[in-house]
C-alpha cells in the first residue's frame, strides 16, 4: 500500500525546506511526497530545487496560479495528481516529529480518518530551526523540557508517545481541534466526499467543513495525539476576514447531511492550469 504525504505551501521555501527534511529520513518506496503550491513565485520554486534533500520516494510539485488564499484547491489538485491509496495532508510550516510517518502508519484503519496533533513553536525557536542551528529532528527530552520552560513550546505531549491510547475514536461531529496541517484520510473516503470543497471562500474552516462530510459519509474521527504530532513554525497570523463567514456555513451544513463537495477534486481533475514537475 502506498501513502502520500501532502505539502501545502505558498512563498516560504525555508519552512517547507525543514519538513522536506523530516519526512526525508523517514518516507521509503512505499510513500509518495507531493507539494501542493498554491501559487508562490516560479523564482522560490527554482532555487529550492537546488537545496532539496534526498528522498527514497517519489518527490512531486504540483502548483497552479497565485489567485489568492486557495488551499482547498491546492491540496485537491495534489490529491488528484497522486496514484496513493491513503492520503496525509500537512502544511509547509509543520515539521514531522521523528516518528510521525510510522505512527500515521499505526493508525489507519478502515472507516476512519486520522485528525493529527501539533505543537506550537516560538519566533526565536523557529529562527534557529529555520537557519539550521536546531536540528528537531535529533532534540533530545532535555532539549524540549528546556524550551518549555523558556517558552519556545506549549505543550511536550509529543514526548509521550503512546500509539494504542484509549479514547481515540469519535462517532459524532465535533468542531474542536480539527487540523488540516496534519489529516490522515483514505483516498476512497476522499473522493467519495469529493474532497476539498473549493467554494469556501479565503482562510477558515474548510477542513472543518470535509470532516463534516466525512462524518455524514459515514467515515470517523480518530484522533493522532501521542502519536502523530507536528511542530508548527512560527508565523505571523493570515488574515481571517472570511473566518465568520466560514463558520456560519459550516453551521448551516451541520443540519443537511451534505456529502460532497460544490466544488472539489472532480473538478480540480479537469484543470488545465496546473503544472506537476517530478524533482527526483
């Protein structure tokens, strides 16, 4: 079976630079790595290029046009380019702990979608891990209790690992914590739903609204905390001036039992503006 790893990203190659780098030492022939670009300039894609890391899977870059926040899009067309059975989206500025492919891997289980975890990183802490003096992927216990006492994380639960933890699995929709930087999802389950919806307009609450879906197809939530945690960088904050608006479409959604998307993946497979570059 073949897992793909789905990077959002849009103009910050250094961030997406220390993902690359951890899924790097963790992904085999059995992954694939896909960058959905939701449109940074051809001038950043190039010079990243030049500084990837080597990957003992397939590494893909799939970007379209710069027409504003279009995540849902950007990860759909990622999602239509890929030959996986099972999908892992993450974001460009959350890095993988060093266990975090074979805990996505541990979870997965039919009827279900994984709702991953993250730890939030401080300004100074993400300059050093941006300019290569901290290495994540090799901080030790000590390393991390000591940036939790200077605030540079909050919270250590990634030091507890414990992939068979009770309480996992929930039956109803609930809103809190669903995490679109780390989202685990069977391809089957996201077709049928027909991903991504599209229609959402700016930043907010689309992953909400395809774990709504998801729940009304019939698929459930398990959650990857202790298990599949990712370090977000820090960064200043997108605009959320679509926030409420979102928010209240989510809501009236919650009493229709919709299932699929307005616009999703099926249409993101008729684009023809969507360039896909192998990079290794």
């Amino acid at each position: 079976m073949k897992t793909a790893f789905i990077v959002l990203t849009y103009n910050r190659p250094d961030a997406l630079l220390q993902v690359l780098k951890g899924l790097a030492v963790q992904c085999d022939s059995s992954h694939e790595v896909i960058i959905a670009d939701d449109g940074s300039s051809q001038d950043i894609v190039k010079a990243l290029v030049d500084v990837l890391p080597e990957f003992a899977c397939q590494l893909r870059h799939v970007w379209h046009p710069d027409t504003g926040f279009t995540a849902s899009r950007a990860r759909n067309l990622a999602a239509a380019a890929s030959t996986a059975e099972y999908l892992v989206f993450m974001d460009g500025d959350c890095i993988p702990n060093p266990g975090f492919v074979k805990a996505h891997a541990r979870l997965l289980e039919p009827g279900f979608f994984v709702n991953g975890s993250r730890v939030l990183l401080s300004d100074a802490l993400t300059q050093k891990i941006i300019s290569n003096a901290v290495n994540l992927q090799s901080a030790s216990f000590f390393d991390w209790i000591r940036w939790r006492l200077a605030g540079d994380v909050n919270k250590l639960i990634h030091l507890l690992p414990w992939p068979k933890a009770l309480f996992r699995k929930e039956k109803k929709f609930r809103w809190k914590k669903i995490r679109s930087c780390n989202f685990g999802v069977w391809r089957e389950d996201f077709l049928r739903v027909n991903g991504f919806d599209e229609s959402f307009q700016g930043w907010g609450h689309e992953d909400a609204d395809l774990v709504l879906r998801l729940h009304n197809s019939g698929v459930l939530r398990k959650n990857g905390f202790c298990a599949t945690e990712v370090y977000h960088l820090w960064h200043k904050e997108n605009s959320r001036s679509s926030e409420s608006a979102n928010r209240q479409r989510v809501f009236e959604r919650m009493h229709t039992g919709l299932v699929r998307a307005t616009v999703g993946i099926d249409d993101a497979r008729l684009a023809r503006d969507v360039t896909v570059t192998r990079l290794n």
